[in-house]
C-alpha cells in the first residue's frame, strides 16, 4: 500500500479468473486493453484488488452483495497500489475500496484531470509501524523504543540480513519508508523483503513459535495481531513536515490514515445503484478483520469468508444497499 503510505497478500478468485496474490506484483492495466467485456444489458462492475487481505476482504463481501443483491456481474482486476489509480483515471476499473494515501495521484488525478473522484470513509483507520513481538517486549521493555534499537542488533541478525540486525518487511512493491529510516536514524539493521504479505505471515508465525525475537514492518487492521501479539516501537513523532520532505529524507513515524474509497468519474455519475452502494459501503476494523482472517489463517475462499459474514451481519450491510 502507499501505506505512506503502503500494502499486503493471499489467493483472491474472481467472477471469471483466479487471481493469485502470492506474487509480488501485479501488472500494469493501464498498458492493456479492458481484459473483459461484458454482453449487451449486462450490469457490470470492475473492482481493483490490492494484494494485502484486508483490500481482499474489502471487495469480496462488495462483490458478493452487488452479485446477489444488485444483479450486477462483478469483475475483478489484480492490481498494485500505484498502477491502481492508473487504471482507475482510465476507466479499466470502476473503483478502488481500500487507498493508504496517495497525495501525488490524489493532485494529478482529482484535482487537476478531475478523473477519480472521492468516494469516502472506508470507516477503518490505518497504521503501519515497526513492531517486536509482545513475550519479547515483555523481557526487554527498552526495546520498544527506537534509540535502543541497536542494543538489540546482534539477536535480529539472520542470514539474509548479514552483520546487520533484521527489519522484516513484506512486498518490494509496497511504498515503505524503511530503508530511508534505517538510514537516518542511524540504525545497524537492514531491511529484508519477506516477498509478500503471505510470506511476512509466515515467517512471523514461525518466529513466534520458537519464541524467537523479530523486529517487523507491520500494520492495523490486521488479523494476525489475534494470533501474534505484538507491540509497536515507538519512532521518532509523524509530523507533516516530515512528510513533506523528500522521501530519501525521512525520519519520522508513519502516520495514522483514515483508509478511503475512490471511484472512476464517469462511474461514480453514471454508476447507478452500484456506484451508490459503494459510497454507502462503510465498515469497522472488526469486521474486516473478521473476513480477513477467515481467508487468511482459516483459508476459507474470499468469496466463502464472505457469505459467512454476510449472513452473520444483514444489520451492518442492509444500510449499504438502495432504499425504497
């Protein structure tokens, strides 16, 4: 994810493909022709899916609900966080559920080519930090604060990361600020790319079983909180004036995001009930990371993750949909 900004992953299947997300990347739509076309009279949304499971849980119960409740088919297209916004402008989707902020997309293509408008609160807000696993926390409390970080440099040491201790990240392609922190704030660790969201999970688990020490990017909403503990490091404040610098130049904290919608223009005008019920699509951390962990740690199919939640809360979705 920009989850600036940035991102995560897990197999996502759609109305007419199976598209895997253990990969580290998708392709650029916006260099191909629309891979679907629907037939004369036929109600079609096409809905971007970002890697990270908590996008997927996203657009697995829309999907399902715009299917059964809406009669609309439903398309899906894999796509990274920044090609996403591409693909959107040009209309070869209709709309992106799930954005960690994106400010040099948001210019161009809202306020400027006035091709993407907003399409609201997700109602979940985002953090991405560095976090230690809580029974190692627990044993050495200093580490959770980053000036004490190369005290601990030795035992985060691993293979991939040579002499330097380990800062685990996820996919190459999600838009982090941790080289540039390791960097600046002077830090004996280098970052290693687990390779993708699925990937990060694992290696997570199986540190914690051992009880091994990890120091990890990592983000909420997520799952695996549930089943990891962990605890954040505290780094230096966010600031906006740290976010405005360049970002080879940052030494500051991520921020905490309201996660937003954004639709196509022409879609969000002309849309009718779907690009309705998309605005009105607004849901908690707590059901999203109920769906997500279904498909995740559970691994049920988005699409049977979502049916189970669906049928356990009409009273949150019911709002979504065109009333009489």
């Amino acid at each position: 994810m920009n989850r600036s900004r940035t991102r995560l992953l897990v197999a996502f299947a759609s109305a007419t493909a199976l598209l895997t997300t253990a990969g580290c990347g998708a392709a650029d739509m916006t260099k191909q022709a629309s891979p679907f076309a629907a037939p004369a009279g036929v109600k079609t949304v096409t809905l971007s899916v970002q890697s990270w499971v908590g996008a997927q849980a996203n657009v697995a119960v829309a999907e399902q609900l715009l299917k059964e409740e809406l009669g609309y088919r439903v398309d899906l297209v894999q796509t990274d966080e920044v090609p996403a916004w591409d693909a959107l402008s040009q209309g070869r989707v209709d709309a992106i559920l799930e954005d960690w902020g994106h400010p040099d997309q948001e210019k161009l293509y809202i306020d400027e080519k006035k091709t993407i408008v907003r399409g609201g609160d997700l109602g979940v807000t985002g953090h991405i930090g560095w976090y230690v696993p809580k029974y190692w926390a627990d044993e050495h409390p200093d580490v959770t604060d980053w000036k004490n970080l190369n005290k601990y440099a030795k035992e985060l040491r691993t293979a991939e990361s040579g002499g330097k201790g380990q800062l685990m990240d996820g996919s190459p392609s999600y838009i982090t600020n941790d080289v540039a922190l390791v960097k600046n704030l002077d830090l004996d660790y280098k970052v290693v790319f687990a390779g993708s969201e699925a990937a990060q999970i694992t290696q997570i688990q199986q540190f914690a079983k051992a009880e091994k020490p990890f120091l990890s990017y990592w983000y909420q909403p997520q799952w695996l909180f549930n089943e990891v503990p962990m605890v954040e490091v505290k780094l230096p404040a966010y600031t906006d004036e740290c976010a405005a610098k360049d970002p080879a130049d940052i030494d500051c904290a991520y921020p905490t995001t309201p996660l937003q919608k954004f639709l196509n223009a022409d879609f969000a005008e002309r849309g009718g009930e779907a690009s309705a019920f998309l605005k009105k699509f607004h849901w908690s951390e707590e059901d999203q990371n109920e769906v997500s962990e279904m498909i995740a740690s559970q691994k049920l199919t988005p699409q049977e993750a979502a049916k189970r939640w669906i049928d356990r809360h009409p009273d949150v979705w019911e709002k979504w949909l065109p009333q009489d």
